[in-house]
C-alpha cells in the first residue's frame, strides 16, 4: 500500500496539489496497486500504529510528519515529496539559520526523496543529503480540443499565472509598474490567473492596489483560479508570459507556456531559467526593475514583440516529455529498486 501524506488535493490550486493530483490518479489506474490519502490531522502521533509500509510526504507537512518520524516502525520507509523547502528561498527573519538548520535536521529522517526537477535534486545533493532520490517533473496539461485563436501583435496582452502569495512577487511587480505607466498612456493588458484563497490578506493587498491607481486599473485584472480549459484560452490568445516569482522548485506556468509558443519574460529563481533559451523563447532577469523596463520596451516596439512571438513559437516543445502513467511505473519501479516495495 502506498500512503499519500498530502493536503486534499482540490482544496486548492497549486502547483504542488495539481502534481500530487495527477501522480496519485496515475497509481491509481495501476493494477494490483493500492492508494491511500491522508491528510496530516488523520495521522496519529505513532505512524507505527498506521497500516501499511509505504509513505509519500509532502513537503508542506515536512515539520509535522518529521516529529513522527521518530515512532514508525523499521519496515516503514518515508519518501518526502519535495514541492519547496524553506532553506531553498529563506525569509529575513532573525532566526533564518535556525529554521535552516533544523530543517537540514528533518531531512535526514527521510528514507528518500520525490522531486520535480534537476534543479531540487542538485540543490539535496549539494547539502550532502545521500538518500535515493527520484525526479519526476510535472506533465503539462496541454487542451488541444477546444478552440484556436489567434493571436493580435498589434497589442501586448500578457498573462500571469500565479497563485497570489507573497512569494510570486506580484505585489513588487504592481508596484513598479504603476511608477513606470503613470505619465504614460500604455498599450499593455495584463491578465492575473491565480488561486487568491491560499493568502487572502495578500490577494486584497493586490487587488486594493490596482483599484487604487488608475493606470494599473485599465489594464491589470485579476481572474483568480481558472479550470484549464479557460487557462489554455488565455496561453493561445497571450502574446508573452510573465514570471515576477522570486523563487521555483520547477515552474508549471513557464513550462505550459513553452509548450503553448509563449514568449516569458522572468525573474530568476530556482529552476526559472531552464525553461528559457534566453532571447529566443524570452528573457530572465535579474532584477525585477530590469525587467519592467524590458516589458515597457516591447509594448513601445511591437515589431521586437513579434519577433519574440515568432522564435518562441519556433522553439515551442508539442512532444510530451512523458505521461502520468508513466511516472507512475517509474516511482513503483524505484520503490521495488530501493527495495521500498
């Protein structure tokens, strides 16, 4: 049996729920293959108590889980599925090398390691964590059954597609932009997509910001977590992507708009810059204000847009690099490897 120590996969979206959504679904389909969630309230104190051998953490229960850790049993391997860590894009809080410390702590109470890009299997190894370590980066979801658009050069219309949390840096964003268009008259709609229940006080923060600035009001809208149907809608009529996060363990939103022909224009962090040819299929930045600047450019000269529009297309990725099915046959197949399973 395969345990899932998960947050309820539709309570919200992310890019964590969505992964552990869809590889869940996947072993499910598998034969001869059982799989359990549970939510960390349902696990008690001594997981020896737990049926079943097999654990699957994510990393937003890393504290909780890792105090229990000490009570399971010898035939009781825990995987922690790591979605982000603390040490990996730390705050400025006074006890910020505590908190690392004891994180670095947890982690070597984990029998192995999911992660979803090269990037966070590196950054494990670089901190001299040894344990089997598996990478399965997400599968896009790509809609190919609805309808075509086309998309108008003529204007920028740029998408952000991003939960509304501090960490995606869109208040920062708001900011300098409205410095930036307020004497202006600005070609430019941007178009939010995001889940704005995770952090609602932030999402107000944002929202109250445009309402309160004219210029930001005219062309900055929130639409709050949309099904993928209507986000594809929005991949093929955006004429660029930006990314304002400060951090990503692997970036779901740039590798959709890879695969949809959308230019990017981000901010670096993590995992950010592979998914970007730079000057081809978009640009990485490493300062925010660098890439305002960047993006009032590219509305004042839309031939340098639509240049930019022609080679992302030229490099947009249809092949699927794989298929939920099979990360799933590889997980069980690393779990029967590591002798998990």
């Amino acid at each position: 049996m395969l345990n899932f120590i998960v947050p309820e996969v539709d309570s919200f979206i992310s890019g964590g729920n969505l992964y552990n959504k869809r590889l869940i679904a996947a072993l499910r389909n598998m034969e001869q293959l059982h799989v359990r969630c549970l939510s960390i309230e349902k696990v008690p104190p001594q997981i020896g108590l737990l049926e079943g051998t097999i654990f699957l953490v994510d990393s937003l229960y890393l504290h909780s889980f890792s105090q229990r850790l000490p009570t399971k049993r010898k035939d009781q391997p825990v995987y922690l599925i790591v979605h982000h860590l603390y040490s990996m894009y730390p705050d400025e809080s006074e006890d910020k090398e505590a908190q690392i410390a004891q994180e670095w702590k947890q982690l070597t109470l984990f029998d192995g390691f999911l992660v979803s890009s090269l990037f966070t299997a590196r950054f494990l190894k670089a901190r001299n964590f040894s344990q089997p370590c598996l990478i399965l980066p997400p599968i896009p979801v790509i809609v190919n059954d609805g309808p075509k658009y086309d998309r108008d050069s003529s204007s920028l219309s740029a998408i952000i597609v991003a939960n509304l949390i501090p960490r995606k840096g869109i208040l920062p964003f708001l900011k300098l932009l409205k410095n930036r268009v307020e004497e202006q008259a600005v070609n430019l709609t941007i178009t939010i997509l995001g889940e704005t229940s995770i952090d609602v006080n932030y999402s107000t923060a944002c929202a109250q910001y445009i309402n309160r600035h004219a210029c930001l009001k005219r062309m900055v809208y929130i639409k709050g977590a949309l099904s993928p149907a209507e986000t594809a809608a929005y991949y093929q009529t955006s004429n660029l992507l930006i990314s304002v996060s400060a951090f990503e363990t692997f970036g779901m939103a740039l590798q959709e708009a890879v695969f949809y022909g959308v230019p990017i224009l981000a901010l670096k962090g993590g995992n950010v810059e592979n998914h970007i040819q730079e000057g081809e299929n978009g640009y990485v930045f490493e300062q925010l204000s660098t890439l305002v600047v960047k993006l009032i450019h590219l509305v004042e000269n839309p031939h340098l847009l639509a240049s930019l529009e022609s080679t992302a297309i030229a490099h947009q990725n249809l092949q699927m690099p794989d298929k939920w099915e099979t990360h799933a046959e590889k997980l069980v197949r690393h779990l029967s490897r590591h002798k998990v399973i």
